[in-house]
C-alpha cells in the first residue's frame, strides 16, 4: 500500500459499516479517490486560505440559522442569520493573508446577495407556506440492506407538508445552474436515501413522503444575469420506489465491500481502485496533487507527497491528543516534581 502507514485501513473489522451518499457517489465517480479518501482517510492539510468558507457553506449556514430560529414567522430569525454571516465574514478574513481579503469579501458579498434574494422570493411566493418545518441539520441512521451496514444522511430540513401530512426533506442547493440541475434531480439517488432514512425513522409507516430540493443561483443577480435565481423542485416517492431503490442500495455496498477485502487482503490498488479521469479532477479532487504520480511509483516519491499534502488518521488523533495536552498543561499549569 502506499505512503502511509494506516492500522485503520477500510472498515470490514469494526462492528458497523456506515455508509453516506457521499461514499457510495465517489466510489461510482472514482475508486481512486474513494480509496484515498474512505479507504486511507487521508485528509488534506489546510492552509489558511483554505479556512475560508466557500458561498454554499455560507449560504447553507446561514439559512440553517434563518429556519431553526422560526424562519419567516421568527421573530429574530432574519437578525440572528444576518448577524452570523457578518460574523462569518470577519472571521474569514481574519483567517487569510491581505492579498486573498478581495477574494473572500467578493464570497461574502455574493452569498449576502443570495440571502437577500432568498428572502425577499419567499415573502413574494410564499414558498414556504405548504411546510411546517421541524428540524434542521439533523443525522438520521437507518440499517442497512447488507448485514453488519448502516445508511446515514444529515437532513437540511425537515417536517410535514400541511396539506397532505405526507413527511418531507428539504435539501438546499447552491448551483450555477438551476435548468441544468433541474434535468436530473429526478434521477438522482440522493432523493430516495433521504426518504429511506425519514420513513424508517418515521412512527407512522403508512404517511406519505416527499423530497424537496430548494435551489439558489450562485450569482450576483445583476441585470445581466439569468434568471430564475431560484426555484422549489418537488418530488413525491411511493413504496414501491424505495424498496427498488433499497436493493440498488444492496448491490452498491456489496461491491464497495468487496474492493475494501481485495485491498485489506494485499491486492493492488492500481488494480481495484483504479481512477477515472475527467475534466473536473482540477477543482473537483482533492488527491489531484498527487493522483498522476501514483501511476508511476517506482520513480515518484509517493510517501513524500502523501505526508506533505496529507494527514493520516493516526496524525490527526496524535495531533488531537497533543491539544488537548497542551491544553491541559495551559489550565493546570506545567506538573512540578511533587505534582508528578
């Protein structure tokens, strides 16, 4: 295996195998990756600018705030989530050099903008009027269709339709494209393991259910600027469909959990995970530093590259417990002979 030394390597031994749709989506897009990320947990080293929040991150944050604090019926609601993003924005910048200040300010501004936006669509379609919001930012796990598996998702929103009582999800979308994402939504899987971690949490079996994609133009919506900048795309998903999608569910993780026993049993991973490069690997990957040299080991210096760009599991809990260390001796002051 290379690189890094890594006793936790894949999951097969621990007593459950929890799987995202994060997981089982870069496994379809690439094993590579999925090796590196799932596999070998490695995690890239932040530099500062990279602290900085992106506009999705922003624009997700702040309407968690906006809606856990009543939404439109909130008192403060739209305070308290104008305030953090004011927040957010100072921190940000405090997090990177002079010369990336614009680029965060320009983020900022333009997540602000969507917010705005945001708020001034659901005072003039009343978009919101048909949920009654329950929760938000919620993990839900549900059992798993293979032995020993669990499915596990964080629900955006959550709650009831009003007028049929059906159960909803409502995951939030920040896109450069709303027709383009539109053509898809009803194809995709992220839809239906929702709606198996709802209804499977869910104390009446028999309700309806329904997921809701809420999506945002990433824009500065000025006049030159297409719209629509936003729009409510609903889909409502019946028993038969969840139980077809359970068992594509099944096929997926028996094939993710035999390519981790060919690996833990000492296979290549150059032959069971090999990559699948496309055009967006640039900005899309976060192993693209160090994905070409692994084609070639035998003259690149893999492991250096691997411990300059990236942390393994045991460096990072080596590193948490040396915190809080220091931590420690910060509170307690440094231990005298007597002390020890």
């Amino acid at each position: 295996k290379p690189g890094v030394q890594c006793t936790q390597m894949g999951r097969l031994n621990s007593e459950v195998y929890s799987f995202s749709h994060s997981e089982m989506s870069t496994y379809k897009d690439c094993k590579r990756k999925w090796y590196l990320q799932y596999f070998l947990k490695l995690r890239r080293k932040r530099e500062p600018k990279a602290l900085a929040r992106d506009t999705g991150i922003l624009v997700h944050a702040a309407l968690h705030q906006f809606y856990i604090s009543g939404g439109l019926d909130g008192e403060f609601s739209k305070d308290l989530m104008y305030q953090f993003l004011d927040n957010a924005r100072d921190e940000d910048l405090l997090k990177v050099e002079e010369s990336d200040r614009k680029t965060v300010r320009e983020v900022h501004d333009t997540s602000k903008i969507v917010i705005d936006g945001y708020i001034e669509w659901l005072h003039e379609t009343g978009a919101d009027i048909g949920y009654r919001f329950n929760h938000s930012e919620v993990e839900l796990r549900a059992p798993g269709p293979v032995e020993g598996t669990e499915i596990m998702g964080i629900i955006d929103l959550g709650g009831e339709h009003v007028q049929s009582g059906d159960l909803f999800v409502m995951d939030t979308k920040v896109t450069n494209s709303i027709d383009v994402m539109l053509k898809t939504l009803h194809m995709g899987e992220q839809g239906p393991m929702y709606a198996i971690l709802a209804k499977i949490n869910d104390e009446d079996p028999d309700r309806g259910f329904r997921v809701v994609w809420n999506m945002l133009k990433r824009n500065k919506q000025t006049a030159r600027a297409k719209p629509p900048f936003y729009q409510r795309y609903e889909l409502a998903m019946n028993s038969d469909q969840l139980r077809q999608f359970y068992l594509q569910l099944q096929g997926q993780m028996e094939e993710i959990l035999r390519t981790e026993a060919r690996l833990n049993d000492g296979e290549s991973h150059i032959k069971v995970a090999y990559p699948t490069p496309s055009g967006d690997c640039t900005w899309k990957c976060p192993y693209f530093a160090v994905c070409g040299t692994m084609n070639d080991m035998k003259r690149n210096d893999v492991d250096f590259l691997f411990n300059a760009y990236y942390t393994t599991p045991e460096q990072r809990e080596q590193a948490r417990i040396d915190a809080e260390e220091e931590r420690r001796k910060g509170v307690h002051g440094p231990l005298t002979e007597e002390g020890d």
